[in-house]
C-alpha cells in the first residue's frame, strides 16, 4: 500500500466525514468514495460505516487507523533523524501551545523562525494548558509551552511573567469595583487561571460579583471591554500597547504585589536534539535576551 493512502485513511479517520475528508486531500467526494473502497479491497474488510451523519469506524476500521497512525508518525520521526544529521535545518517542528500564547505572542515568533528557516514545516495545536501537556506525554509534539505551574518531568525553561490588569473605559482603581454594577466579563479558561481570580476577588470583596457575563474566548472577552460592555481582568500579553481610552489597572495581592501568571516552555530530551527544535529554543532566547518576548 502507498503512503498516500495511508494519508487518506488518516484524515477520513480524523474527520469521519467525506465532505471535510476531501477537501483537506484536495479530491472530489465522488474520487475520495472510490479511494476508500479500493482501500477496503486491499485489505479484506468494510473499515467504515457511512450514514447521513458522517462515517462510524468498524471495529476493523479502528485497527487500521491505528496502525496507519503509526506508521505515518514513525515516518515522520525517521525523515527528522535523518535530516538533523546534516547542516541545514530540516523537518517538521511540532508544536501544541496554550491558546492565548498562540494568539498574542507566537505569531511574531514564527514569522522569525520560518525566515531563517525556510526548509522547516510547522506543525501547531493551541488549547488549555492540561491539553498541551497530555499532548506531549503522548510524543505526538516536540515543544510544548504553557500557562502555569508545569507538571512536567522533561527540561523545562520560564519564557515569561505577564501580569494580570483589571481593564474598563470608566473604573480608574480597584475601589470603584466595591460600588459599580458594571458586568464583570469573563472567559472560559484553564482552572487554575480561573481559580486565583477568583480567590483574588474573594479576599478582596468577600462576596461574588454583582454582575457576570462568561465567554468562550478571551479575545470576546478582551473586546467587550475595550468597547465599554463591562470590565475584565486580562493578562498584559493580551493588551493593546496604546489606548488611551482605557484604564488598566494592575491586579494587587494581599501583600500588593502584582498578580501574574507563568509561561514556561517544555519539552524531552530526545525532541532537543533535533535540530529544528534546537533552532526554535536559541531563537526564544535571544529574543528574550534582546527584550523582545
């Protein structure tokens, strides 16, 4: 069996649904169908189910998928064993990263990166911090960075403290909030962020907030703010540099110290020596050297 089909049972196997299959491969439904049952010939039994509703893996499906999994990720690392055995940069760096550091800080990063070097794919997930590290304990990713406190045996290395600010167009100062009936803007965020918010607000008013609005994405959340709905309490990376219509506010403990979360950068000693992984870390750092994260 050629290796393009076990690309093509990979992504049907992801997606379960022929219409997203194939316009991820690039081929007509009606092409990707005909694939699919030459595929199944090849190995002697039905390896999906089709309904109106998508594709249902058979239990022989499920065997193959996994074995094509596999064999594609095994091939992968071999391509960069290879190619990290001469000079130039080569391979695929795979990266799973918190949401929020994907949206605001790796974008300048990557641009950097793929300018210097062009040889090198990007592979990328973003998603809650937890997600990052379950994706790295499963090998399916080089480099990991999160939000928090790592609970992770690998190297690790502290990429950046950004503190948290209370952000409105009309509260000016942490006192204001006692009396306001503004809505407090929220987003859905991994537990521990959410969890000091919420022990900060308590032993500051000892009660729950007036009013709540929850959103799904910290970037709505941002933006309502900005735009006068409510106030919310953002980290500084997610900031705009100049605006001057809004009060930032910075976040105080109780021994007024600023509140502020962690990122830190992991990944294994197997991934660090590969060469596009290497390349990543230099770069991170002397971008943190030159004041640049």
């Amino acid at each position: 069996m050629q290796l393009t089909e076990f690309n093509v049972l990979s992504v049907l196997g992801e997606e379960l649904n022929m219409r997203k299959a194939s316009e991820r491969l690039y081929v007509s439904q009606p092409a990707l169908s005909q694939r699919l049952q030459s595929i199944e010939q090849r190995w002697g039994a039905k390896l999906f189910i089709r309904s109106q509703k998508g594709l249902t893996l058979t239990p022989a499906g499920e065997k193959v998928i996994e074995f094509v999994n596999k064999t594609i990720q095994t091939e992968e690392d071999v391509r960069d064993e290879v190619l990290s055995l001469g000079d130039v940069v080569h391979g695929t760096l795979k990266l799973a990263v918190a949401s929020i550091i994907g949206q605001y800080w790796l974008p300048k990063v990557l641009k950097e990166y793929v300018e210097l070097y062009p040889n090198v794919k990007i592979s990328l997930v973003t998603g809650w911090s937890s997600e990052v590290q379950r994706q790295l304990y499963s090998d399916n990713f080089h480099v990991g960075i999160i939000r928090g406190q790592p609970d992770w045996k690998g190297p690790t290395e502290h990429l950046m403290s950004d503190e948290l600010h209370l952000v409105d167009t009309k509260i000016q100062s942490l006192e204001d909030l006692k009396e306001t009936n503004r809505p407090f803007i929220q987003f859905r965020s991994h537990s521990t962020y959410y969890q000091e918010i919420q022990e900060w607000w308590l032993s500051q008013f000892k009660t729950s907030p007036k009013r709540t609005i929850v959103v799904d994405q910290i970037e709505t959340c941002k933006q309502m703010a900005l735009n006068g709905i409510g106030y919310a309490i953002l980290p500084s990376i997610s900031l705009p540099k100049t605006e001057s219509a809004i009060h930032t506010i910075p976040i105080l403990n109780e021994k007024t110290k600023p509140l502020s979360r962690d990122t830190w950068i992991i990944y294994s000693d197997a991934s660090k020596q590969l060469k596009q992984v290497t390349a990543f870390i230099e770069l991170i750092n002397r971008m943190k050297k030159n004041g640049h994260t």
